[in-house]
C-alpha cells in the first residue's frame, strides 16, 4: 500500500515537472522588448548594489514561485510594451560588466507628398552601469545633442525647399547603424542622403567609450601633441595612388590641376573614422569629399604599424 502510493505521489510530481517545463518553454518564447530588457536589468544592477542581493539558485524555490514570476513578468512586460509604442527600440546588449548602450529610434519627420519625400530617423543614445553614473548620462546626453544638432540642418533645409522651389523634387532619408559593438567601445554611424536630380551622401561616427563611459574622437585615440593628422594623411595618399594604378576606374582628387582646391592635403582633426571588427582604425569620407561621386563614400584602413608609437597608452581600443 505505501509504495503504491509512493508510486502515485511520484507520479503527480513527474506530470507537474512536464507542466512545470511547458510553463517555463511558453515563458520564454514571449517577445520581451528590448527596453524592458534594459530596464530590468539596470533595476537588478542597483538592487545588488543597495542591498547586497545575491540570486540563490534552489530548484524548489524556483519551481514553487515560477507562476507567480510569469505572471509578474508578463504584467511588466505589457506595461513596458504600452508604454513604448511611439518608439522602435534597436539594442545592442553588452554582455559584460559595465555600461549597457542602446539606440532609441525616434521617426520624428515624415513627408510623403508627390514632389517631396522624407524619412528621417533620428537615433538616441542611452547607456547606464551598475554605479548609475551622472558623468555617463551626461557623456551621452552630449552625443544626442550633437546628432540632434546634425540631423536638424538637414530637416530644416527640406522645410526650406519645400517652402521654396513648389513644385521642384527632392528627398530625404535619415537613417543609422550601429557599427561597432564590443566590450570596449560603441559606435553608431548616422547617414544622410538627400537627393534633388542627383544623390549625395553624407555620414556622422558618434563614439561611447565603455572603458571611460566618454565619448571618443580622433585626438583621444593619440599622444597629446603627436602629428597623427600627418601619418594618416600619407598613407592615405599613399593608398589612393596605389587604387587608381591598380584600376583604372578609381580616382581620387590629388593632382588636379583645374581644380587644385579638390585636392586632398590633410584629414580634419574630426575626421570621420570607426574601429572595425580587427581592431584597425578607418578613416572615412563623405560622398565628393576625396573624390568623383560615383566612387561613393571611400574608406581607408590605416595599418597599425603606421600610428603605433603615436597612440595613446591609455587605450587599448586598436591593434
């Protein structure tokens, strides 16, 4: 009689452990937005740091409060939803300790008209750390006003075109990437290409770095009074020649002699540039900046060994 029962109670626990399962499956298939993720877990890093929290895995009472948590769970999950639906969320997770980026999506000028067309997505950057730092927000909040700064030249010149030219064509597309994303650094590239008979592209690199919780330029990556400007400069030039005796097709402004103000001298101190996935620095241009239109926006990989003793030790940011 009593292994019977036994039996029976083993049983029961066996039929609620698959059910236990099929909850747990169906949990975590729901979608959780990507904010909610962020949120969660800023929450979670402060209430380690207040109270000490530790997360004890025990099986039971992990079983014995699972319904309660889904439920929980699926009520934050709504609300989180609802209360970000003007916004498309595009998160990178950094699944490191220290700061978390993502991007926040705002379609903040739209135009579909017969003669006139825009798409403008302007993105917002957000980051936080376990200490809640005041610094990064302002870091942050400094690389948002500059992308606002920079994509409302251009909102502002369609609102003029359109009030102007009446029936003339143009068009307007504002869009992102993220194109750096790694323990160490977060880079986001803004693009702009307006177009009025022909195309032009023009592009802005924004830089988070995760070590500092600062924003990155050109100059941070280098010796303070090192002529980085100078050794890139060559072998860019150095590069370019090489491209256009290589292929015929390429060319690039260096000796032209009818317009020699095209000529490319010497990269700005803000140069555009990212570090790619190899760790290498590219120096980037826009559209018509270096040379003919059609060779689009070029790129140059510096070599590190080009600016290795002018780098700044403080960084680790390039190999």
């Amino acid at each position: 009689m009593k292994d019977r029962e036994e039996k029976k109670n083993e049983a029961g626990e066996c039929r609620m452990e698959l059910y236990m399962q099929k909850l747990k499956k169906q949990y975590q298939a729901i979608p959780v937005p990507e904010e909610g993720i962020f949120r969660m877990e800023q929450a979670i890093r402060a209430m380690k740091k207040q109270n000490g929290y530790k997360i004890q895995r025990q099986r039971r009472s992990f079983w014995k409060g699972a319904g309660m948590t889904a439920a929980a769970a699926a009520v934050c999950i709504t609300v989180l939803a609802n209360s970000s639906a003007s916004v498309s969320m595009a998160m990178e997770k950094i699944p490191v300790l220290g700061v978390i980026v993502k991007t926040v999506t705002f379609r903040d000028f739209q135009v579909d008209e017969e003669h006139y067309q825009a798409d403008v997505n302007v993105p917002q950057m957000s980051a936080g750390d376990e200490n809640g730092s005041q610094e990064l927000q302002d870091n942050v909040a400094k690389i948002n006003a500059n992308i606002q700064s920079y994509t409302d030249q251009f909102v502002e010149e369609f609102k003029q075109s359109m009030e102007e030219n009446g029936e003339g064509y143009e068009g307007l597309n504002i869009s992102y990437d993220v194109v750096t994303d790694n323990d160490k650094l977060y880079s986001i590239k803004v693009s702009a290409l307006q177009t009025a008979g022909d195309a032009v592209e023009t592009n802005r690199y924004y830089h988070l770095d995760k070590t500092t919780g600062t924003e990155l330029t050109l100059s941070n990556l280098f010796r303070s009074g090192s002529d980085y400007t100078t050794a890139i400069s060559d072998e860019i030039r150095k590069q370019m020649k090489e491209q256009m005796e290589e292929d015929d097709s390429n060319r690039y402004f260096l000796d032209e002699e009818d317009f020699p103000e095209w000529n490319f001298r010497q990269i700005r101190e803000n140069q555009n540039f990212y570090i790619n996935s190899d760790g290498k620095l590219v120096i980037a241009f826009d559209e018509a900046e270096v040379a003919p239109a059609s060779m689009g926006c070029p790129e140059f990989v510096i070599p590190t060994e080009v600016i290795q003793d002018m780098l700044n030790p403080g960084l680790s940011l390039i190999r």
